[in-house]
C-alpha cells in the first residue's frame, strides 16, 4: 500500500496564492456592495476543500461587503481554478475580519489615557 506523500508547507503556499490572486480578482467584480477591501488571510482545509478568506474594509458597509463576496464566490473560485495548478480549489466562505478595527479602537483607548494621565501630572 502506497501513501501520498504530503509536500510540507503545500497548504500554506496554496493558501497564499489564493491571497494574492483573490486581492486581483475581487477588483475586477463589479458589485457597488464590495467596497475597497484588503484580504488578511485565508485558511484552507487539510482536504482543499473549503477555504476561509478573511477581509478587512477601508470603504464600505461590513455585511453588505460579506454578502457580495459570498455571492461571487463561484465565479472567484471559477476564476482560480483557470489561475492555479491544483486539481481542487476549496469553496470560498467570505469572513469580515475585525482585527484592524479593534487594534484602531484600542490604539484610541491608549492615547485617551495617555492624554488623561498627561493632564494629571
């Protein structure tokens, strides 16, 4: 009995293409609910078959962008597979991500506190 041998790192490679080549598609979707966007990360199933992409927002509405990027994801997964050398490309699930947006409110909350403890000394 003969066992695939897994190429370390394939995962994180694959994960990385589909990054760079989702940050070059969405711009070419013509919805007015995807605003100006950037792709964090994505993370793919052990399996390839699933793929969670994570987005931050400079312009727009969060669940509108969410709900665009959902609803396209057949035609950007349709998209990949012309781009990419794998035999599967994972279904896309769109996530918005609130990690920049809670480093900015946290970053406000520093400086609030900074300025506070300024002020009494």
């Amino acid at each position: 009995m003969r066992h695939k041998r897994s190429i370390p790192n394939r995962g994180l490679r694959v994960a990385d293409q589909i990054q760079r080549d989702l940050s070059e598609l969405i711009r070419d979707l013509k919805d007015p609910r995807i605003g100006l966007l950037t792709i964090n990360s994505v993370a793919v199933t052990p399996d390839y078959a699933h793929a969670k992409v994570y987005f931050s927002l400079l312009v727009g509405n969060p669940a509108e962008c969410q709900e665009g990027l959902n609803e396209s994801a057949g035609w950007l997964r349709n998209a990949l597979f012309k781009r990419l050398q794998i035999h599967t490309v994972p279904t896309l699930h769109f996530h918005f991500d609130r990690t920049t947006e809670r480093a900015a409110e946290m970053n406000a909350l520093i400086r609030q506190a900074n300025a506070s403890r300024a002020k009494e000394d």
